[in-house]
C-alpha cells in the first residue's frame, strides 16, 4: 500500500481554499454601448456641405484672418495662459500616477538596517548570558517581492492609469482648441465695436450737420423750434451709445489680457483688430462622421475615459481568484558588534504567499458593481460628447449658410437705404421735407451699415466656429 506524502494534505486544502477563494461575481455586467459613427445620421444639410476635396482645419487655422496681431496674441496665449497650464500639469500628474502603476507590477525590493540597545528581563524568553543583561541587536536585512499577477489586476490597473493619462492629454488639447477660438472670437468681437464705433461717429457727425443746416434755418424763419429740438434729442443718445460701446472696447482688451495671462495694463497694448477673412466659408471634410471622432480632443478624451473604466472592471473581476506573491529576504543578524559580518550571522527566507478572497465576496462584488456602473457613465458620457460634437458641426453650417443669406440681403437693403438717405438729404436741404424726413433717413441707413456689420462679424465668428467644431488642427498631443 503507498505511503501518502507527508505534505499531500497542504496541498489538498490549498485546491480546497482555491477553489473556494473564488468568489462568486454574480451578473455584474455593463449596460450601455458605445454609439458608432453610422449609428448618427447627418441630414441633408451636412451632406451638402460635405465636398470630397474639402481639408481638415490646419493646425494654425487662426492664419487665415491674416492679422499679424491675432497671430500674436494667440501664441502669447498658449504660451501664458494659466488655465492651460493647469491642464498640462494634469497631464504630468496623470502621468506620473501610470508610473505609479506600472511600478507595482514589478518586482520591489527594499533594504533596512538597524540597532537596539536593549536589556533583556532575568525571566523572559531570552537564555543566558543575554538574561538580565544589556546587549546590542543589529539587523540588515534586503528584502524582495513579486506579484505573479496571475489574473491581470496589475496589468488592468496599469492599462486604466494609462488611459487616464491619455485622457488628460486629450483633455489639455481640447483646452488649447478651446483658447485659441477664446482669443479668436474675442478678437472679432473687439473687431465689431470699434467698426460700430465708426460708423455711430459718421451718425453723430452727420446729425450734428443736419443741426447746423436746421439752426441756420430757424434763424432766418425757415423751420420751427420744434424741428431744432428734434434733431438735438438725437446727438445724447448717439453720445451715450458711443459711450457705451466704448465700454465693451476697454472690457474686450481685458478679456484679451487675461486670454494671454496678463493683467489689464497690457489691454492698453492692444492695436485696434484688422482681420480680413478672405475665402469662402470652408466646406466639411465628406468623411463625417467618422474621422470627427478621431480628431475632436473631447471625443477622444471620453474615448479613453471608457477604455479606462472598462480596464478597471477587468481588474475588479481579477480580484475574484486566488493570486500568489513571492517572498523573499536575506541579511544579517547578531547581538553585538564583532561577529555582525560573520557567515553564521547570516538570514535568508523565502515565502510564497497565496491569497484568497474567502469572505470578501460582498465587497468585491460591490466594488466590480462600482466600477461597472462607472463604465456605464463613461459610455453614456462619450455618447453624449459625440452627439453634442455632430449638433455643433450641425449648429454651425447651419449659421454659415444663413449668414451668407442675410449678408445678401442685408447688402440690398443697404443700397436702398442709401438710396433713400441721398434722395431725403438732397429734399431737405433744398426745403422741399423738413429735418425729420432727413433724419429718419439718416438713422435707417446707420441701421443697416450696423446690420451689414453684424453679418460680417458673424461670418467671421462662425468661421472660427466652424474650426472649433471640427477639432482644431490636427497637431495632437501625442499618444492621443
């Protein structure tokens, strides 16, 4: 009959206890998909846009309003903004926690070293001659570790941190992107108010024209009190409005500033705008949606926020079964100090340790039940960014188109407009009208300059839009 190994029961209750430490996980399983690119359709106003030799925005899209100023407040942005700066902090710190997981994967070793002075009771556990005498303990001991990893929890931790840090690059990027259409559109808006300013002056001047004519002629009997005091009602509300859009100048310089990074004596810096948009409204790229995904930095950051969460479900699950860690140590010990660095003082161990999760089922499920539930967030959220990132290129083709419309318009009522202003000055100062038919005139054709220039400044704007949507230019942080 054979003999049974004397270390057969170990091994049969470590089968036992493995078999046993594998929790049970339940069904714990992610609910929500990601969208894919055909799943989203694009309308027909999409499609007409799209043109097949149509280009991506170049990395430096902001060049094309060929502005030498804007050129330079744009860099000083990006170099000096400290919003963007705390985002690429973010990504160093996103970094540096990768690292962190990466390092726990590798094997670890540590050292130590130490001394006690230490008296030793009569009766205690310690023999002769250290009974009820003083003596030095010295130990230096080396000791070592690695994680067998048998399930991939490291590795899953370690693909998560990556993804976070991914994540954070493509989130600095999408702040750069966000910046430079920030000063861009700033930049336009400080454009509009000094060109209203103008033409509101060109008003005032010529109202205060039409008042010099009125007074001359009331002084000869020509026209009455009332018709003076009709068109000096006029020139304070002029002046309050110019005023006024003197104001919205100073705080545009200031947002510019603070834009850049700096304070508002540099607003004083700042030459008026002279952007020239010259080309046409940009047609879309004909891949949309599906190349949209790849290059909008908030779709890819929630893009590695999901693969982030879903490598911690799979670390979660890993936590279920057994795992071993290896164990080992070497060194030396003595009391006292002349025989520390002899060979007897030496001390070597080596220990597998094998952990098993017998009675943390509930907290291990509640934890894979988290970080599931978390993955269902990311996915939802990246459904969301990536409907939201569509409805912009949408939203903006939208604007472009009706903003070519209106500017057609708005260039027809301007001729009317002056049309009617010459034909109304020419009546009154012959005395044919009175002051009020000139001065209606008058205000309807600064009303549709004012008209003119707001079309203008939205095409500029939805330009700048329209780059922001599409993601900017294609210079991505790398590993993006």
């Amino acid at each position: 009959m054979p003999r049974a190994l004397p270390f057969a029961p170990g091994v049969a209750t470590c089968v036992v206890l493995a078999l046993a430490g594998c929790a049970d996980i339940g069904d714990i399983k992610p609910q929500s998909h990601r969208l894919a690119p055909n799943d989203l359709a694009t309308g027909a106003a999409l499609a007409a846009a799209a043109a097949p030799a149509a280009q991506w925005p170049a990395e430096q899209w902001w060049l094309a309003f060929g502005d030498p100023q804007l050129d330079r407040l744009v860099a000083s942005a990006l170099a000096g903004n400290p919003g963007l700066k705390a985002a690429q902090a973010r990504v160093r710190q996103a970094a540096a926690l990768a690292d962190v997981a990466g390092a726990a994967a590798g094997p670890q070793a540590s050292a130590s070293a130490g001394t006690t002075r230490e008296r030793f009771p009569a009766h205690g556990s310690a023999a002769a001659p250290l009974a009820g005498n003083w003596a030095w303990y010295n130990a230096a001991t080396l000791n070592g570790s690695y994680d067998l990893d048998l399930w991939g929890s490291h590795h899953a931790t370690l693909a998560a941190a990556l993804g976070d840090a991914r994540a954070a690059a493509a989130e600095a990027q999408m702040a750069r992107l966000s910046l430079q259409a920030a000063v861009v559109r700033t930049y336009i808006q400080l454009w509009y108010r000094h060109a209203l300013q103008d033409s509101l002056a060109q008003s005032l001047a010529q109202r205060r024209r039409i008042l010099d004519i009125v007074r001359r002629r009331h002084a000869a009997g020509l026209a009455s009190g009332i018709d003076v005091a009709t068109v000096e009602n006029t020139l304070p509300a002029g002046r309050r409005e110019h005023e006024r859009i003197g104001e919205s100048i100073a705080v545009l310089r200031n947002q510019l500033a603070a834009l850049v990074g700096k304070g508002p004596g540099d607003a004083e810096t700042i030459a008026r705008p002279a952007p020239a948009l010259r080309q046409a409204a940009a047609a879309l790229p004909s891949a949309l949606p599906a190349e949209l995904l790849g290059r909008r930095p908030d779709i890819a950051a929630m893009r590695w926020r999901v693969e982030a969460a879903g490598r911690r479900i799979d670390g979660a699950r890993a936590a279920f079964y057994p795992n071993l860690n290896l164990v080992a140590f070497a060194g030396l010990q003595s009391f006292g100090f002349a025989r520390f660095f002899d060979a007897s003082a030496r001390t070597l161990g080596f220990t597998p340790a094998f952990s098993l999760p017998v009675f943390e089922g509930g907290r291990l499920r509640s934890r894979l039940a988290a970080d599931t539930a978390a993955f269902d967030a990311a996915v939802e959220q990246y459904n969301e960014t990536v409907v939201n990132a569509l409805a912009d290129v949408a939203n903006v083709v939208a604007k472009i188109q009706s903003s070519a419309e209106q500017g057609r318009l708005a260039e027809q009522a301007l001729a009317t407009a002056a049309r009617a202003h010459a034909l109304a000055d020419r009546a009154y100062r012959a005395g044919i009208t009175d002051a009020t038919d000139a001065l209606e005139a008058q205000l309807i054709l600064l009303g549709e300059r004012d008209a003119l220039l707001r079309v203008e400044s939205e095409r500029l704007d939805n330009y700048a839009s329209l780059m922001t949507a599409l993601g900017g230019g294609a210079g991505m942080e790398e590993g993006i």
